[in-house]
C-alpha cells in the first residue's frame, strides 16, 4: 500500500498506537500536539516505530525522521507529503548506496532514466565518461581527450569504430534507395551474407537462420535442436554466458544472472573442460537432451580456455550420446582468435553454431544461426521468423564485414593470430614483474584476460585486497586505465578477477605495446597499496615522470583454516566516521577530506559486506575459536540516514553472509546494533545473535576504576560522571559504579523533556542502590563511599522492596547530599567529575576539551567518540583517556586494522569471541536493558579465558598502553 493513500488522521492514530502498544505511554497524554522528544523515544525504539511504520505505509522510512520532527501531528503530515520537511542534519555523501534515491535533473539521461543503478556504478566507478566520436581503435570525449579502446564492445567492433567500408556500404543503400524490411519475401541480401558465412564455415553446416543479436541466435538454436529431436533438456557449462533472454539466460550457468524465472525447467549444467563430467551427464540421461551448448572459449566466464583436445572429445561424445554440439561463437567467431573461428583450432565442426557481434561490424547488431540439414527441420522453418532478421541493412553490414575478413587471404585473421601471440608474451612479461597482483594470461588471438592474483591476504590493512577478494577490484583497475592512462578495458562478467583486452582486429602492434606500458604503469600504482593514487589518480610520493614503484607491503601468513572443534563466530562493523577508513587502510591517512570522501564514495559497494579479516583465537584454556569480521560499507552518520528497512536490510545481508560462511554466533559493531534495535531485528535468521553490549559494560566498568585507583589509594575522593546514563550501557554501568565511587552524576539527554529524563535517571538511581543492598546482603561488597550510604542510609528498604521505595530514597537522602546527581547539563557535570564515562548513540562529539576538569579521566565507549580525542590530547596534556572498550586478547593475534593496536579488539568483539569460546549459541545482551547477570558471567569468562581491559599508563596516552587482566 502506497504512503499517499493514508491520511494524516490515519498515520497519526497508527503513530500513537504505536507509542501505546509498544512504550507502554498513556493514550490520554498522547495527542498531535505531544512532542516526540518529550516521550524520551531513544534510538533503539525510533528504530522499531521507523520499522512499524514502514511495513504499514508500504515505503521506506528513516529512523532520523523521528527525531527530525518536533510533534506527532508533525510527523504525520511529513509522512503523507503534506508537510514542510525541515533541513536535513548534514550527513556525508560518501557512503550511503541507496540514500541517493532518485537522480537529480542534473544527471546525465542515462542515470536519470535509462538505467539509474549501472549509471551510479560507472560514476563511482570513474567510467562514467561521455564519448562523443569514434575512429579505428581510438574514442574522444567532450574534451577532446583521446582513449585506446580495448574493449571493442565486447568484440563486436571487429575493424575499430566508424569502419569506412560499413559506411559504404550502408551509403550505396541509401544511394540506391534498398528496401531494407520486405518480410515475407525473398531477403536479397541475406541470401548473400547467408551464401558467404557458409562459405567461410565449418563444412557441413548448410542453413542459415538470423536473428537481431546474441541472445536471439541462442534462442532460435535451442529451439531447432529441441524440434529437431522431440527431446526438451539442454545442457551447458558451468562459468558461460549465453545471453539474457530467459532461455539464454537459463542456460547461462551462473546463479548471479538468474531470477524472473530463470532457469526454466530443462536445463543443466556441467563442469566446462572436464569430460568426464559430460560422459557421465550424458550416461545419467540418455535420449534427454537436445543439445550441448557450449563456448570453444567462455568469455565472460573469465577468458577461460578448455585443455587441449577438450572440441574434439566433446564432438565424439556428442556423437555417441546422439546429441547435437551447439557452438556459441558469438564472442569467439570471424577471426576473433586468431583463426574464423574458435573450433577451427581443433578442426571440429559443430551441429550448429551461434554468431553475432563482430558479423555487424560494429555498426548494426545482426545475428544468425548456422545448422546443419538434419537439425533444419520443416517445422521449425514454418514456425520460426522475425520482423526485423535478416533485414537489408543489417545484412550489407555483414556482408562488407566478410569482405574486409577476407581481403588479402584472411590477412586480418592472420593479423589477430600473429599480433596476439605477442600481445601475448607481453603480457606475460608483465606477470612476471607483478606475481603478487597478475596470475596468468588467458585465450589466444585477441581475446585474452589478465587474472589478478591479489586477495584479502597479500597485503596487511589493504581496500584493495579486500575489493579483490570480493570482486571488486577488476572493476577498479578497469576505472582507473580509463581516468589516468585513457585506456578502455574491462572486466569480465563472471570471472570477475580477470581484465579483458579485446581490441579491434584491425589495432597495431605500436597500440598494443603503448597499453603493455600502460598497464605496467596501473599495476605499479595498485602495487603501491597507495588507495589515493589508485582511487583518484593522486601521485603521493613518486616521481611523476620515473614513476618509481614504492615497496610493496609485506603479505600476511594465511590464517590455520578452523578445525571441527573449533568455536565459530562472526563480526559484523562498519567505518565510524570518513576517517575509519584510514584506520583499516593507512594509505588513505594522508588525503584531505575531500579526498577521503571521493575515495569512500569509490570504494562503497565493490565489496559491501566484504570479509575484511580472520583470526583464530587462542584462550588460556586451550580453547580455539575461529572468526571473521565483516564490514558493512557506510559511517554511522549514512547508515542512520538510510530508510529504516534499507539499513537493516544490509546488514542481514552480512549477517547471512556470516551464517552461511559458517559461523554460530555474530557480534554487532557500533550502530549495527542500533538500527536493528540492539540486534532484536536479527533473531530470526538461524544464528545467534550478541550485541556485545554486556561485556561493554564490564570493560568499561573496569577500565574506569583501574584508571582511578591511584587517585582513592591517595585517598582522594573520586566523582564519576556518566554521559548517556539512561542508555543500555550508561544504564549498567552507572548501577556497578555505584559499588565503588565516591559520586555519581548521571546525565540524561537534554534534548528529552525535563520529566522523562527525570523518570528515567530516577530509575537507573534506585536500580543502582538496589543492586547495592543485594550485594552486600550476600555479602558479595567491599562498599564503597557512596555504597556507604546508600548502606547506612535511614530507613532503607530491604533488597525486594518495590523500585518506588528505592526512588524514594534517592529524592529523600542522596541527591539532597550530593552523593547523586540527576542531570541534563554535561558540561557542568564533566567540570565537577573526575572521571567522565561517555556512553551515547550520538554520531559526533558534544564536548570540548575545556569543559573537563584539572586531572580528569575519560572513558570513552560512545562510537564515534563523544569527545575529539586529538583535540583533548594536543589541548589537556593532564587528561588521561581511556578508549573504555579495548581489550587485550589472549596470545595478542592479528586481528585487523580496526584503529587498534595489534592484538587488541573492542569490547563487544570480545564478548562474540567469548561466547564462540564456550560455544554458547544463543541470543545474547539483544534489546535496550541489559541483565546484570549476564554481565557478570562475561566477566567470569574473560578471566578464564585470558582477555584483559587496557588502560594507559600514563595521562594523555594513547590506547597502547597496560593491559589489565579482570579477576
């Protein structure tokens, strides 16, 4: 159901139903005038009514527009269209792949309403360019700038663009004023070009049939063979590409194209090279198929060549089987490998074979089908036809593209079999020089691929091994040939490691030996690691001219690959802000922001989710657990931007993507937990699920005290100040803090109403001086002052009192007396704290370096950082901080370059490892309150199994410093 066709009355009774149900708020106090912010909607519960309110107006809905609009009645208008929407919070453009929405009037037709997702592609990808004129080998922009075209169309552009002698030709028509569609009647010209193919063919192909392109040749050749025989099935290889009609579709044997309704019924696949799995194929179903269609080479499938002698045993078991070969020679046909055609390598002749490409000469799109007698029948002659096959122009197109192959004894085949042979041999010479980032070269004649080798493990902290692991780095070679050597090459579609280099037939050696050099120039910059060179074109650091290669970074050992005892996990983060990404890729540290955000913007979708590390974690118990860590594309700032269902549908997407890669429980990072409404979104995916949050609040509980222990064995008072106290974490925190400080300040946020924020700081007081008195009554308390008093405080209840009583308390003895603060005002509370515990869902900082006091302490949890680290550290020498979350992990392995030291992982990582540890798959710390317990089991856990908290030795240093093992 569409959004506009609800009414404001509507949304805003669904709105207030919501708020009722499910926040458990009065329906008397709710009305279109009642502030959203005075109900004290968190972020965790704007995530849930953002979901509520996708799923019934049918259209996504962001969780920021909650906190954007001031009143439910407000709300409601926006969400029909009817209301003014307000100026949005700035958030960075960089990395929000769907939050572009709709292109602007500005973008080019082709975005705008052609194909909106490749049109985005091709600009993040820097390929997104305008060409405006063509010649030969060679396509200029609007500027004038000049490319060597070595993709050709994909090979349909077999004598360059703008061929004189197709224009001729077409002209001469013109001239004579050719009748170009006269079905059904006798087609003059493809008679000839019909008359000319099988004269350059393999012998004993006799018809011909022709179609409007690729996929239709395909198309007509199943269904010949299949009226040819009475027989349904047909068989293909695994990796081909047939087309992208839904029969060439079904029998292109790659999962990644289907969908609307592809594969049909009646198609299989088999291993491409491999005869044995034919035979047997073909022994399981005897008398089921019409026919084996197969590539002599798969193009998209990465340029993949079959062993020698692969044609020949084919074509006998074909024979044996009774089942016709069908040869798709669309990419590989008239001249394209060095011979007219790729079975002619091995001197097979096929039952029938596809062409199209090249035949038009790049300037009209024709196909055909060649076929021998026994497959034409009379029925498929009568029943198959086409308005626009075979049509005048397209076939005089053909038939001078015949002329031009075979002027001068076929010299342009001789052409492409002696040149690419060399092209060849070059391009070895350039694995050979780069073994760590190009395999092999693959095909023959000129059709040939350059595989990257490159994965998530040869180089330590790279994007672009992460991209290549993922399949995105081809693409990113292929942008940047094209922005800094002007060079076209691309990748292919399905072996998407490999470059293709596909040029003209008619291209020099000159133009061949000028890209061997440039692709040595764009293999020396990714070998560089440098992502601001390779991304942007930015030489940092090497002479422009010489274009000296920078040492390649030493690669890391493969990990042990998990054992069947081993514990699983998973985890889920994304970057923080622009600057994480510097943090996983130290490359990127020197770009300027702007920089930063053209980079991110290139980098965000090539490989989102991606794994980006693995590690295998050892405890002190003997115990292994064996885990990933994925990473979601976007900063904390654009995920939150996103409509709700959009968010959440990324990162179940890298969650599923964990499952399925194996693993038993997956940990949420940062705002992941967020929008999934602390991971509650999650529960039904068939793996466990753990926000991380509860051994948060150990480390930080401990980080904080350890930090402050000099100070009380001084005997000095210490006075801790909770930002974000009505939080999951704050929460927690504040109650076991309570156990040992001297003050409590809990703030609240200022931009809730005054009496919701009252209720709730009231409520985390009275929890805390509840966990007080249970402890010490099980003797489970060495208090401290403040536990002091709420222990000798008169009248106080006993431990299972109602939480009323112990609100009373609070009001009564301990705000009066200073021991607790109940506040909005952070600034005012960090200056009378000695420690400060930052513990919010905001996406930036919200105080300042001056605002702390003489000698304090901070904590941080909130990610990003509540204060500006570099600021406190170059302005307050005195202040110490402590990145609360960071643990030191058992053994010290390599984790990944998340901004920490080696050996070291967050709080909530931990608590995922954890869990693995002990393979405890089941939900944990999911939602918005925490269990105490389970705090406490996670700290028991982490002393056993070796993990410490850190903290700096010293005021102002950075988190490298002691680490702290919990008892």
């Amino acid at each position: 159901m569409q959004a506009n066709s609800k009414t404001v009355l509507e949304i805003q009774g669904r709105i207030i139903d919501h708020l009722v149900e499910e926040l458990g708020l009065s329906l008397s106090s709710l009305g279109p005038d009642t502030h959203l912010f005075d109900l004290g909607v968190d972020s965790i519960e704007a995530a849930g009514m953002a979901e509520s309110l996708e799923g019934w107006l049918g259209r996504p809905v962001a969780s920021t527009v909650l906190w954007e609009q001031p009143t439910i009645g407000a709300l409601a208008r926006h969400l029909t269209g009817d209301g003014l929407r307000p100026t949005p919070r700035p958030v960075p453009t960089t990395t929000a792949r769907g939050a572009r929405g709709v292109p602007s009037d500005a973008a080019h037709p082709f975005e705008r309403v052609i194909n909106p997702p490749l049109g985005r592609l091709l600009e993040q990808l820097g390929l997104d360019r305008r060409f405006v004129r063509g010649q030969g080998t060679m396509l200029y922009d609007e500027h004038e700038r000049g490319y060597l075209d070595f993709v050709a169309a994909y090979g349909a552009l077999p004598l360059g663009h703008n061929p004189p002698e197709i224009w001729a030709a077409l002209d001469t028509a013109r001239q004579r004023g050719a009748p170009n569609f006269v079905q059904p009647s006798y087609l003059e010209g493809a008679g000839e070009l019909a008359e000319r193919l099988l004269g350059v063919a393999p012998p004993g192909l006799e018809r011909v049939t022709f179609a409007n392109s690729g996929a239709e040749a395909v198309e007509a050749a199943m269904k010949m063979c299949r009226m040819a025989t009475g027989r349904a099935g047909i068989l293909s290889a695994r990796g081909s590409f047939h087309g992208k009609t839904l029969g060439a579709l079904s029998a292109t044997a790659n999962p990644h194209y289907h969908g609307a309704g592809a594969p049909v019924p009646g198609f299989d696949a088999v291993t491409f090279g491999d005869i044995d799995a034919l035979r047997e194929a073909f022994a399981r179903r005897p008398d089921h198929y019409a026919a084996f269609l197969l590539e002599p080479i798969q193009g998209e499938g990465g340029v993949v060549e079959p062993p020698p002698g692969y044609l020949s045993q084919v074509r006998a078991l074909c024979d044996e089987a009774g089942v016709p070969l069908v040869l798709d020679e669309i990419q590989t046909g008239l001249g394209r490998t060095g011979a007219w055609f790729a079975c002619d390598h091995e001197g097979v002749v096929p039952d029938a074979m596809t062409l199209a490409k090249a035949l038009g000469g790049g300037l009209f799109p024709i196909g055909a089908v060649l076929a021998g007698k026994h497959l034409y029948t009379e029925k498929f002659g009568r029943m198959h036809s086409s308005t626009f096959a075979g049509g005048g122009l397209a076939c005089l197109a053909g038939i001078a593209t015949l002329d031009r192959l075979e002027a001068d004894d076929s010299a342009l085949v001789r052409h492409a079999a002696t040149l690419g042979a060399r092209f060849a041999d070059d391009l070895r010479r350039l694995v050979s020089r780069f073994p760590h980032l190009v395999s092999e070269v693959r095909g023959r004649g000129l059709l040939l691929g350059l595989r990257f080798a490159v994965h998530r493990h040869t180089w330590p902290s790279s994007i672009l091994a992460v991209a290549a692991e993922e399949g995105g780095l081809a693409p990113l070679f292929a942008g940047y040939m094209l922005r800094v050597e002007g060079v076209r090459v691309a990748p292919t579609l399905n072996g998407t490691d490999v470059i293709r280099l596909e040029p003209p037939l008619t291209v020099s050696a000159q133009e061949c030996t000028a890209v061997c050099e440039a692709l040595e120039r764009g293999l020396e910059a990714f070998a560089s690691g440098d992502i601001g060179r390779v991304l942007l074109g930015i030489e940092r650091g090497v002479d422009a001219l010489e274009r000296r290669p920078r040492p390649r970074p030493p690669a890391r050992p493969l990990p042990r690959r998990p054992s069947v005892d081993d514990g699983r996990f998973a985890f889920v983060l994304h970057p923080l802000a622009l600057r994480s990404y510097a943090d996983f890729d130290p490359s990127l540290a020197a770009l300027t922001p702007d920089e930063l955000e053209a980079a991110a913007r290139r980098i965000h979708g090539l490989a989102s989710p991606a794994v980006v590390s693995e590690v295998c974690i050892r405890s002190a118990t003997g115990a292994q657990a064996h885990g990933e860590f994925l990473m979601v594309g976007h900063t904390a700032a654009s995920l939150m931007a996103l409509p709700h269902e959009e968010a959440v549908a990324e990162i179940r997407e890298a969650v599923e993507m964990a499952r399925d890669r194996g693993a038993k429980i997956v940990g949420l990072g940062a705002f992941t937990s967020i929008v999934t409404q602390g991971g509650l979104a999650l529960r039904e995916l068939g793996v466990a699920i753990t926000s991380g949050n509860s051994y948060t609040v150990v480390a930080a509980r401990d980080g904080i005290t350890r930090a402050l222990a000099p100070r009380r064995a001084a005997g000095e008072p210490c006075t801790v100040a909770v930002i974000g106290a009505g939080g999951a974490i704050g929460r927690a925190v504040s109650i076991l803090l309570a156990e040992d400080v001297d003050r409590l300040i809990l703030v609240g946020n200022p931009q809730r109403s005054a009496e919701h924020v009252r209720a709730r700081l009231l409520e985390v007081a009275a929890s805390a001086c509840r966990h007080v008195l249970a402890r010490a009554s099980r003797g489970l308390l060495t208090p401290g002052p403040l536990a002091a008093r709420i222990l000798g405080a008169p009248r106080a209840p006993r431990p299972d009192a109602p939480l009323a009583a112990f609100g009373a308390m609070v009001e009564e003895v301990l705000e009066p007396s200073g021991a607790l603060v109940l506040t909005v005002n952070a600034v005012d509370a960090v200056r009378g704290a000695n420690a400060v515990l930052t513990a919010t869902n905001a996406t930036g900082a919200l105080l300042r370096a001056s605002d702390l006091a003489e000698g304090a302490v901070i904590c941080e949890i909130s990610r990003p950082p509540n204060f500006a680290p570099e600021e406190v550290r170059a302005a307050r020498p005195d202040v110490r901080i402590i990145d609360g979350g960071v643990i030191e992990v058992p053994g010290r392995p390599e984790i990944g370059s998340f901004g920490l030291p080696a050996g070291h992982a967050y709080a909530c990582m931990v608590e995922t490892m954890l869990l693995a540890l002990e393979q405890r798959y089941q939900h944990a710390s999911l939602g918005g309150e925490l269990s105490l317990a389970e705090v406490d089991t996670l700290r028991t856990l982490a002393a056993r199994h070796g993990f410490a908290v850190v903290t700096p030795a010293a005021a102002n240093e950075p988190t490298d410093g002691q680490a702290q093992h919990l008892s």
